[in-house]
C-alpha cells in the first residue's frame, strides 16, 4: 500500500459509454489521457444494460419465432431452452466487448486505473485503489459517472428477492413468475425476454399507462399485438411494500384504495435511474461545480460545469439516460477539452424500445407538430404492405412520417420490425434538414424494412403506392 503523485493531461472517471469514449475521443485529439473506473469497462450499459438485455432479447424472441417455423412447414418437436447456456453466451458477449474496450484504451494510450476518484480540488483527484492512492492533478476533467437504479421507500434492494434491472439480467433460470414494478421502457423491456422464455409477468405502474415517454397511439399498438403487454398490467397502482408467504416475495400494493397483492419468484424494481449515488464519492463540494434543481451536474452545450475545466457527459449532465446520448456528449466534450470549437445539439435524438414490436422515434410527434405548425402533413403506413415484412413474419405496426405544410420533415414514429435499425436513416434524413421528396427519391432496395418508410413519406403526400 502507497501513495503516489502523478499528472494529466485530461482526466475521465467513469469507463461506461461516455467515459471510455471520452477517453479515446481526447487520445485522438493529442491529449494526454488518464481513466479512472470503480468497477468494470463498459459501465452499466455494456455489462447491466443494454447488451446484456438485448442478447436476453433476442434469444428469447427465437421461442417466438418457432412458433413461425412450424406454420410454413420447418417441425421443430419440442424445444427445451437451456438458459444457462444462454446465459453464458451472452457473458461471451459482454467479455468480447469489454476486451474491445480495453484494446482501444491501449492502443490510444491511455492509462486505465482501476478505483474510486473523488476531488481533492478542481485541479486535482484522488483516486483510492487496492494498492494506495494516487493524486492526479489534471488540466481538465471529464465525469462520465452514471446513474444507478431508483429504490422505493418499502421496496429496498437489501431485501430478499427483491432486485433492480441489473440483477435480473443474472439470473440462473427463467423465473415462473416475475413482478415489475415500473412500467417504461426497462420495465416493459423486461416483460418481453421474460415473457418469450415462458415466464407470466406482472408490471405495477403508478401512472395511468405504461410508457408514458411514448405517444398513447404507440403503446396501444404494442398492446394490441400482443398479449404480454396487456394481460398482467396494473395500472394507477401503487407498491407499498413486501410481505412474505412460503418463502416467496409478495408485493403489497394499493389501486383505487384497494389492497392488491402479487407474488412472484422476484420483485424487480425498475422505477428509473438517478444520478446522485453514482457522483456522491466524487465529494463535489471541494470544486465550483453546481448541480440543477433535479440534482443533476450543471452543463452547457459545450458539457461545461460551472469549473470551467471540468466537463460531464451522459446521465449525470441530465435527461435522456441514453448511451447513445453519452456517447456523442463524450465527443463534444473531449473536442473542447483539446481546444476545439464543438457543441451538443439534442434536437434530433432517437429513442429505442426493443419490444415485440420494437418501437423506435426521433423528433416531434404528431400532437407537437400540430401544436407548433398551423398545419402539418401526416403519412402512415401498415407492415402489412411491406413484402419483406410478411416474409419474415412480422407484419406488425406501422411507419408515420409528419412534415410541415412545405414538406419540410419534422419527425417520424415507427413501431415494428428492425424499427431500432430504421430510424437511423429517419434520423439522419431529420439532421439534414430534408423534406419528404429527399426521402421518396432516395432509391430503397426492395424487398427491406426501410422501404416503409419512403412509403410513409409519399403518403404524407398522398402519393402512396402499396398503401390505403
């Protein structure tokens, strides 16, 4: 055990989706890079997020599929999941990634330190490991710590059988039974590998609806489709506690003043993310850095905190908890550190939701257009009419496009098959400023997903051709 002085010339502490990019990004623009993570590379995102949960994703939506096999003639018999199995490729996965991460650290030379940073002042950090401390005096900073899952009062993870998004995502077998507390995207995300696998889920909301960053058209189109999100959600629900009966967990709620009890081999509690925890250890007190009324660190289009030296990316700067978002703010951020002129422009961000179907939106909605314009062009579009849609079996939802009175693109919704693939191009077609002709003369191959959406756009210009 030791102590040692050493120093930076940019200084990232976190190692998720931000961080690591940060760190690389600064490499990249000539900086001398230290990164400091508690845990593991990767973050929360790569190792209890989003990989681990859309490799549970996709090979449960195999069980599905099979059910497709056999109606064109492929007789699977019996099919038996051995989860463990499934379990160990998707830590595959996620050692494969991280070994990525960790090759591009070395290979941009940067100095990856494993321990828990915390400010001495806003020049210099200490960081505790298993060998000492170490003091690191930087010219700038970049936190890229996290946000870790919301406990409810009653509903602590100290708890037996009482977990957060992260452990659910480690468990040895498919549970029988599952109760979700929290109806967004996590929750509803959840209910989709679980449900395939063969498990009856459970989800407790305490709003009015499930999904409430989605418009009410989507997530009556994903309910419709398909049972799993219909049959076992309690809505204005509120949890109260957990009881026990045999053994199991049992959570107590109250919905219309009624007590409402529901048992499962888990409560899962995902409820959302919140920042504090992860920055406490960060002792910001010894710095100028200021936090916003929510609690989240202050930062500027440049992702500057109120210390002029130090920046912070992804959920710790604030809404969306998106490592998408993280990513392109650790960009930014990295750029100015090296003295360059760039900025967060948060205008055109996607959101994903890997349903069945997935669901998948960037820009203003129908309502918000029409709030904001004296008038708006609209074009919606089924799967049904997508031929590479029924040939694969997924013919489920539909694409919408809304424009301006002069065809100027404003926003798109799809709910459907590779809609989490689609929306790039929407995305793009958004940051350029196109209109609806940029889109219908753009060449799609056929058969494929994103044909629908140029269908969309000639709609909205009432133009279609396979549409109604």
């Amino acid at each position: 055990m030791g102590e040692s002085i050493t120093q930076t010339g940019l200084l990232v502490v976190g190692a998720g989706p931000g961080g690591y990019t940060a760190a690389i990004r600064g490499a990249q623009k000539g900086l001398d890079v230290t990164l400091v993570e508690k845990e593991t590379v990767g973050g929360v995102c790569l190792n209890h997020g989003c990989i681990p949960a859309k490799a549970l994703i996709h090979a449960a939506g195999f069980q599905r599929d099979i059910a497709h096999w056999n109606d064109i003639g492929i007789n699977t018999g019996v099919v038996d999941v051995d989860f463990q199995a499934v379990q160990e490729w998707k830590n595959d996965v996620i050692e494969q990634l991280d070994e990525g991460v960790l090759q591009q650290l070395d290979h941009h030379g940067v100095e990856y330190l494993n321990g828990t940073a915390s400010f001495l002042d806003s020049n210099t950090m200490r960081v505790v490991h298993d060998d000492g401390t170490t003091d690191v005096g930087f010219e700038s900073a970049i936190l890229a710590t996290g946000s870790q899952p919301i406990e409810i009062p009653g509903l602590e993870f100290d708890q037996k059988g009482v977990i957060s998004s992260r452990e659910v995502l480690q468990v040895d077998e498919v549970p029988e039974e599952l109760v979700v507390v929290g109806g967004g995207y996590i929750g509803m995300e959840a209910v989709t590998k679980f449900s395939k696998f063969g498990a009856l889920i459970k989800v407790v909301e305490a709003r009015d609806r499930v999904l409430p960053m989605f418009e009410t058209e989507i997530v009556d189109s994903i309910q419709e489709t398909s049972e799993m999100y219909s049959d076992h959600i309690y809505t204005s629900t509120l949890a109260k506690h957990v009881e026990y009966e045999n053994g199991r967990p049992v959570l107590v709620a109250e919905r219309e003043g009624e007590e409402l009890r529901l048992s499962g081999d888990y409560i899962v509690v995902a409820a959302g993310r919140e920042p504090k925890t992860a920055y406490r250890s960060l002792d910001l007190e010894n710095t100028s850095i200021e936090l916003d009324d929510r609690g989240y660190i202050k930062t500027d289009e440049r992702m500057q905190t109120t210390a002029e030296n130090v920046f912070c990316v992804g959920d710790a700067a604030g809404d969306p908890h998106l490592a998408h978002v993280a990513y392109r703010q650790a960009k930014v951020a990295a750029a100015v550190a090296a003295g360059e002129d760039d900025s967060y422009d948060e205008r055109y961000v996607p959101a994903v939701m890997y349903t069945d179907p997935e669901v998948a939106i960037v820009g203003l909605s129908e309502s918000e257009a029409a709030d904001e314009y004296e008038e708006i062009l609209v074009g919606n579009v089924p799967f049904t009419t997508s031929g590479r849609a029924l040939t694969t079996n997924k013919s489920s939802g539909y694409v919408k496009v809304i424009a301006d009175s002069n065809e100027k693109l404003l926003g798109v919704r799809i709910v459907g098959p590779r809609a989490s693939d689609s929306i790039a191009e929407a995305t793009l077609a958004l940051e350029m400023g196109a209109h609806l002709e940029d889109i219908t003369n753009t060449i799609h191959a056929h058969p494929t997903f994103p044909e629908s959406l140029a269908e969309a756009a000639e709609d909205a210009g009432g133009e279609s051709i396979h549409s109604h």
